[in-house]
C-alpha cells in the first residue's frame, strides 16, 4: 500500500483530486474573506497608518526631535556646510537669497521720531541713524561689519540651522559690540545636571523649559572673559548675555538644525549623477576603442612615447641607461596607459570588455535634473524658475505667480531676521549710542527706541506701468497713501519728500530768474488711458506739491 493510500485509505485518485480542489477553494474563500475584512477595516482608517509590504521602510515611529538631533545634528551640519561649499545649486540658491532678502544696502535702521505737532524730528532722525551706521562699521568683536553680520546671520539659519551671538558691553569705539559664535561650539553632547538644573544639547534650561545659560566648547586659553565661568572644557554663558535664534518646528525643541538639510540628499545625489555623467561622457568622448592582440602586447602607442620622451632626455642630460633600466622605464610607462582623447587601450590576454548597460534612468538628463531641482528649490521657498535657472517656458503670467509667491517668503525671512539680530541688538546698543553721540539725549532713549523702525529692500514690479497705474488709481479713491507707496518701494518717504522740496525750490528759482526750464517740466503733457476714454494732465514739476501720509498739501517750510 503507497503512502497516499495510507494517509487516504482507500480513496481513488479521483477522489483525492476531488478533496484537494475542495480544499483549495475553501481555503481560497477563507482568505478572500479576511482580505475583504481588512479591506473594509483599512477604508474606516487612515490610509497614513496602515503598514502593506510595499510601506516597510516607511517609519511608523519617531522619537522626540530633542532624541533626533542629538544624533544627528552634527552630521545634519556637516552635509549642509558641504553643499553650500561645493554643490553649485545651493551656492546659486545662497547668492539669491542674499540678493533678494537684503539686497545691496541691507536692512536699514529708519527712525520715525515726530515733534508734538506730529512733523518728523528730521535731526534727529538723522543724528541716529548716521551713528548707527557708523558704529557699523566695527559691529562685531573680531572686526565685521554690521553687513558682514546680516549676512552671515541670514546664511546661518540654511548652513547652522541655528543663529549664535553674544553681547559685548564696553567692548569697541562706542562702548559695545557683538560676538558671533559658531553653533558647533555649543555643544550637542553635553548632557548633565548643574545646581538642579538641566543642561540638554549645551542649553541649560530650567522646569519650564526657558534657557538659563550656554555651554560652549572652550578651545583655547583666552577664550573667555574674567565674568564668565570655565567648568572643564566648557564656558557657561548666562543667556542674559547670549542670543540663540533657530526656527522652532516642534514644542520643546532646544536646538535647531539647518534648512539646507531638507532635501540635501535629492541634492546630493543630483550632483553625483552629474558628475557621473560627466565623466561618463568625457571617457566616452576620448576613448575609441580597444586593441586585442594575440600576446597581449600593447601597440606602440602611449607607452612607447614616454620611454622615447625618457631616453631623450637621459641622452639630454648625458647618461647611460642600462637594459635593466630600461625595462623597468618600460614597465612603468605601462601605468599610464590611461584614457586620453583619441586613446585605443589594449586589453590583456584572456580579457574581454563588456559594456555595462542600464535602462534606468530612461529619461533624458535634462528632464532627470529638472525634476530634483523642483522639488529641492520648493523646500527653499524658491521657484523653480529663479533658483534653476529655467526662463524658457515661462510667461508673464507663470513668472508672477511664481516670483510673488517666493517674494512673500522673503519677506518672512526679513522680519525674522530682524526679530533675530536688529531689534535685539539695537535695544541693547541704544543707550551707548546716545551717550557717544552729541545732540541726544539718554532720558530719552525710550522714545527713541520706540520710533525706530526697519526697512527691508523691496523689488520692482514685474509690469511698473500697469502698477505705476494701479497706484495712482488706489491714491485717487484715497485706498492708500503716498508713504505707503514709498515704504513699499523700500525706500524713505521722508528723504524723498525732502528732495521734492529741494527740487520745487530750485526750479522755483529758476522761474523766477527766467531760466527756460525742461519741456518735459514746463509744460502740461497729457497722456490717454488704454481705454481711450480718459485724458491724464501731469502738472509741471514745479507745481508739484509734497504730501504728507493724509494725503494734505504742505509746504517746505513745514517741514524740517
């Protein structure tokens, strides 16, 4: 008797085929049924928490951002120094965002300090703002100027992740200045308790989580001042004396890490592709083939020519050379038989050359970089048609679209550049300015500190008639004003007010003394609308009247 027929007894082949086929659809059927069920389970959940095969290295548990960077932050620091150093987009990307968020004059201080009949205090104004810029020019420790810090602080936050200073009373010409410090100094694995307190990542903190003081790596002898306190190989800084700036992207977090870490990977593997590719291309350029001789024996070719160049020059220089010499000459020649434009290696004896083939990517470089080079600028705020380059596609219409969305990011990167740097040290700078500068007065540096304000660099229109047009329309409904419209443009509503009285002054003179003025300013020019329905009248220069933010007419001598 077989086996089957001792597990089956006597049953017939037909029957076991019978029971077999039965089998396989009952349990078909049982497992057709709990997938339905999972199914059903998976369409009342949500599809971010369910974990099919295809989601495996999809993560399904995180630690505390806190847990995360003190891992990782060293290593996050270290890749977005390096693109910023070597990877071509992302230095392009830094030159753009310098270029748009501060521009060539920066961020500039503009006093708004007005006498009690509400016209501007213009001395002032004027007296603060020239010893700002003044004590600019050695604003921090190690001799930077206050440009250099803007930059560098703007930098920081894609680069470090993390914006370091400390504030230096009685230090410089005005009695004051500030230190950068480089984030790495702050030290991430300094992890302990001090006098009941935490210290976490370098930041001692207190119950609630507020900053205490700073533990910085303390590298050398005279890094320190005598009110600060050397513990082992660290420098605790109390935080009333240090500024520490990071975007906060979770509750908790104590360390911020660098904006040039999203999407540094797709980065990074763009550039190595392209210089794979390059490579790739120019072997492929030098190289013509391959010689495949019966012994091996390479062809006179670039190895003879070295041995030539060799025994000329032995010759040149008098010597002898030995057959032993000369072989050894030989054999070394035979090392650089490298790729060279024009180039037929040979291949040794019992070697044959196989082509490595691969069907990915299978689309073209340009669509392969296009692709990376989206995704990476929109982490960055940036579009695509700015950070890449790329204006062969696009339109007024997508230009705008794309370039106002982008502008608005800058625009957060301003204030937050000035909450981080400006407005900090300005307050903590004012009262040394006012005692280093004649004309003011210290009791009343609350008043001061009260009317300065901040102008960021703006940017033109993308279509200045059409908004030259929406402008004059929203002045005439009274929806804005003419201050607005200047602060807009990034420039001092004050400054030019007082140029436009210049000028009325001058070609007021003129007139009188009979000079011919400019036809363009002597004379009524009309213009017709595009509608063709409305005549324009521009009035002459001289009868141009200032304006203040109410929209009533003034005269110079209103003003100081």
């Amino acid at each position: 008797m077989g086996i089957l027929q001792r597990l089956f007894g006597r049953e017939t082949p037909a029957e076991r085929a019978a029971w077999l086929d039965q089998t396989v659809r009952t349990v078909a059927s049982a497992a057709q049924g709990e997938a339905l069920a999972g199914l059903r389970t998976a369409r009342r959940s949500f599809e971010a928490a369910e974990t099919p095969a295809w989601t495996e290295s999809w993560p399904t548990t995180g630690a505390p951002i806190n847990d995360e960077l003190a891992r990782q932050l060293p290593t996050l620091r270290a890749r977005a120094r390096g693109l910023a150093r070597n990877a071509e987009w992302a230095i392009g990307y830094l030159i753009k965002l310098e270029d748009s968020v501060l521009g060539e004059n920066g961020i500039r201080l503009q006093m708004r300090l007005t006498r009690g009949d509400g016209t501007p205090n213009t001395a002032v104004n004027n007296r603060l703002e020239a010893a700002f810029t003044a004590w600019g020019k050695a604003a921090e420790a190690s001799g930077l100027t206050w440009r250099e810090v803007e930059r560098l602080a703007l930098e920081a936050e894609d680069t470090d992740g993390e914006l370091l200073y400390q504030l230096l009373p009685g230090s410089g010409p005005f009695g004051f200045q500030i230190r950068l410090w480089d984030p790495a100094l702050l030290d991430v694995n300094l992890n302990r308790d001090w006098q009941g307190r935490r210290v976490r990542m370098g930041v001692e903190i207190d119950n609630a989580g507020k900053p205490v003081a700073y533990w910085l790596k303390a590298s050398r002898a005279g890094d320190t001042t005598p009110d600060l306190v050397v513990l082992g190989k660290h420098v605790r800084i109390p935080a009333a004396q240090i500024r520490h700036r990071f975007v906060r992207h979770e509750i908790g977090q104590l360390r911020g890490y660098p904006e040039l870490a999203g999407g540094a990977q797709r980065l990074w593997l763009l550039k190595d592709f392209d210089t794979a590719a390059a490579v790739a291309s120019s072997n492929a350029a030098k190289r013509q083939g391959f010689f495949v001789t019966k012994d091996g024996e390479a062809p006179r070719g670039f190895a003879d020519t070295i041995v030539s160049s060799v025994l000329e020059t032995a010759k040149a220089a008098g010597k002898v050379l030995t057959p032993e010499e000369v072989q050894a000459i030989t054999a070394a020649a035979d090392k650089y038989a490298t790729t060279l434009p024009g180039q037929y290696d040979t291949l040794p004896v019992g070697t044959e050359f196989q082509k490595y083939e691969s069907n990915w990517p299978n689309i073209e470089a340009a669509s392969y970089t296009k692709g990376h080079l989206r995704a990476w600028f929109a982490a960055r705020g940036m579009s695509y048609v700015t950070g890449g380059n790329d204006l062969e596609s696009v339109n007024y219409s997508s230009a705008r679209v794309g370039i106002v969305a982008e502008r608005e990011h800058y625009k957060t990167r301003q204030m937050r550049l000035i909450d981080w740097l400006h407005a900090d040290v300005f307050e903590a700078l004012l009262p040394y300015l006012v005692l280093k500068t004649d004309g003011l007065q210290p009791d009343r540096v609350p008043a001061y500190l009260a009317a300065a304000t901040w102008q960021p660099r703006r940017w033109q229109g993308i279509d200045p008639v059409k908004e030259a047009a929406a402008s004059e329309i929203n002045l005439r409904l009274r929806l804005t004003s003419r201050r607005r419209l200047i602060l807009e443009r990034g420039e001092d509503p004050d400054e030019i007010a007082a140029e436009v009285a210049q000028e009325e002054e001058l070609y007021g003179a003129l007139e009188a003394a009979g000079t011919p003025l400019p036809p363009d300013d002597k004379e009524d020019d009309t213009t017709t609308d595009t509608t063709g329905n409305k005549t324009i009248r521009r009035a002459p220069l001289v009868a141009v009247r200032a304006r203040n933010s109410s929209g009533r007419d003034f005269a110079p001598a209103e003003r100081d």
